[in-house]
C-alpha cells in the first residue's frame, strides 16, 4: 500500500484528511475529517523520512517552522487552552505531527490525545469548507 502522505490518490488519505496545502517551509497541512477536537490539523514533511532523527538539520528546522506557524494559526482560529502535539507515525510511518487543540473540561483535557474507540465527530461539507478557507487565509495559502 502507498504511503497517504506521499500519495495524493492514497485511498485512506482521501478518507480521513482534507488538504490545506503548502506551508511556507514546503510541508503539508491537511484538516483530519474526525474533529473530536475542534481545529485539529496535521502538518506531513514534504519527504518520506520515517524517523526524525532521519532528517536534515534544514529539514528539521523546515518542519518545525511550519508546524509553529500551523500551531499559532490554530489557536488563532479555534482559542483551544492548550494545544498538544504528536508524531506517532506506528500506522503510517511518514513523520506528520498531530496538532490538537486541547479545551478546559473537554475532550482529553488533563491527558494525552488519542482516538482509538471515541466516536468521530463529522463536520457538514460547508463547515469543512470553510476550516479550509480559514486556514489558508490565516497562513497565506493560495
Ligand atoms: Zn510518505
């Protein structure tokens, strides 16, 4: 099976994520459909390294650029009271980080993330249409 975020037309990609687009140091920003937490975005290197201990120091320092200026855009947009960040990567092993806005008394809050065995949270086709725009708008995405 291809890797969802090296491939475009990967099944499960179109499944779970929509795509933002380019950040301003190269990585991708997708909306994950699941908005359990309200905002939640991922931010993938635009190359397939597994590990992060496997890329470049430019890389890194690409990566972690885009993955603040998603951060700030997020709790701009969504005011959570915390946002968590994660790189997991055991079921797709292409380093992403998981940005999640954390809500006093919500979902999660005092814990880590996850999303094994919660129910998902759908948006309308119009609202995600519009977390789209919103993203893009705040981080200069065309
Ligand atoms: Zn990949």
């Amino acid at each position: 099976m291809s890797c969802m975020y090296c491939d475009a037309h990967n099944e499960t990609r179109n499944k779970i994520l929509i795509e933002v687009g380019t950040l301003a140091h190269g990585s991708t920003l997708f909306i994950l459909k699941n908005q359990n937490h309200l905002g939640r975005i991922v931010v993938a290197l635009p190359v397939h390294r597994q590990e992060v201990y496997e890329l470049t120091e430019d890389e890194r320092s690409n990566f972690f650029a885009d993955v603040a200026d998603a951060a700030q855009a997020c709790a701009e947009l969504f005011h959570p009271d915390k946002l968590n960040y994660g790189i997991f990567g055991d079921g797709v092993p292409h380093v992403h980080m998981h940005i999640v806005p954390k809500y006093k008394d919500g979902l999660q809050w005092g814990h880590f993330f996850w999303d094994k065995g919660l129910e998902e949270v759908s948006l309308s086709d119009k609202e995600y249409a519009k977390m789209v725009n919103d993203y893009k708008a705040k981080l200069g995405i065309k």
